[in-house]
C-alpha cells in the first residue's frame, strides 16, 4: 500500500526557514516525479514544486520561485521542501504527492502545516 | 499559465440526484490532461478522474468525466451522502505550473 508522510511543519517567522520532509513506502520511488501542493486555512488547494524521478526537472511556482527548493533522495526514499524567506502567505497545509510531468496526482499524504507568524 | 474556472461555486442537491460540475481553462488542455479531485473536510484530496474521463483505481462508475479542449464535466450520477464534499479539477499538460481551479462545493439540500 502507498503511504506518504510527511514532516517538518511548524510555526517560523516571517523570513525564517523551514524544510518539509517526506517519507514514502510501498512503491518504487524511483519510478515516479513527485511534488508539493499547499492549502492554506479555508482556502483551495495550489500547486507548488514537482521534481520528476532522477532530478534531472524540478519546477516551482512563480509564488514560491526563488525561495523554495524541491529535492529527493531515492535512496532513502524521501522528498524535501526546502522553504526560506518564508511569509505570511505561506502559512498552508503542505502535501506531499505523488505525480509531476503531465501525470495526475494519484496519492496525497496528510500533510504538515506550516504557520508564519510573528 | 492556464486559468482554470469551475462553475458553480457552490451545489445543493439532495441524495439521488444528478450532479454536474464544470471546469472551464483558458487555453487548450492538450492530450485531455485534466484530472479531478475530491476533498472532505479533515481529509486529503483523492483523485477521482484522470486523462478527463478515466477513473482512478477504487472509484466507483457513479463518477464519470468528459470533455476536451477548453470544457470538461464531472458527472456523478446518483448522489449518495457520501459524495458531499469539495471538488477540485487540475490541468497537468506541458509545463508546469499544473494549476487548479477554485473548487466546488457539493452541499446538501
């Protein structure tokens, strides 16, 4: 059974940093891009970073481009989201999914929640 | 950027009944790359549909999907209590970014 969960989230304040990590089993990560898809508090759901399955492509959202990072470690089965120069605005829930390039998004773990705030 | 609009933004209806949800882009969806998404409070989202008209593993044949170019359906036949939730579309064709639309909430009346 597919299972993703993730970790990390917390509460930062703005400018401060954070990094999401994300543990997966019961598949062959190796063969899959996987990505971050946020909600924040009563809101819908954007889409954030993918990273196909050799890190040779990662894309990022224009909100977030130049402050978060997407990486994994297939040898530990993990996939990262590094966050700096965080913001109020993205205090959200984080999911991790599995799914990037011209793929659907097929499995969501439960998500982290990240809150910005002084 | 594909701007994807979904109609109507909120849905009463009563168990039994026919509903259907629009998701609108603003440009071409090449290769039907549309998926939709169920989201109930509390939880994750769970993909329902994918390629515009595919059902995703375990999804029962109430749910079907349609469309092509800039229109595509959500249709769920007969609604049970279940199926009230918040439902979401997303484009993933080309590049990224694969953006959502805004969602549509399916209340009961």
């Amino acid at each position: 059974e597919v299972h993703l969960v993730e970790s990390g989230g917390g509460v930062v304040r703005p400018g401060g940093s954070l990094r999401l990590s994300c543990a997966t089993s019961g598949f062959t990560v190796d063969d899959y891009g996987m990505g971050w898809v946020r909600q924040a508090p009563g809101k819908g759901l954007e889409w954030v970073a993918g990273i196909n399955k050799n890190s040779a492509t990662r894309s990022h959202a224009d909100s977030v481009k130049d402050r978060f990072t997407v990486s994994r470690d297939n040898a530990r089965n993990s996939l990262y989201l590094q966050m700096n120069s965080l913001r109020a605005g993205d205090t959200a829930l984080y999911y991790c999914v599995r799914g990037f390039l011209r793929g659907p998004l097929d499995y969501w773990g439960q998500g982290t929640l990240v809150t910005v705030s002084s | 950027e594909i701007v994807l609009t979904q109609s109507p933004g909120t849905l009463s209806l009563s168990p039994g009944e026919r509903a259907t949800l629009s998701c609108r882009a603003s440009q071409d969806i090449r290769d039907r790359y549309l998926a939709w998404y169920q989201q109930k409070p509390g939880q994750a989202p769970r993909l329902l549909i994918y390629g515009a008209s595919s059902r995703a593993t375990g999804i029962p044949d109430r749910f079907s999907g349609s469309g092509s170019g800039t229109d595509f359906t959500l249709t769920i036949s007969r609604l049970e209590p279940e199926d009230f939730a918040v439902y979401y579309c997303q484009q993933y064709s080309g590049s990224p970014p694969y953006t959502f639309g805004r969602g549509t909430k399916l209340e009961m009346k």
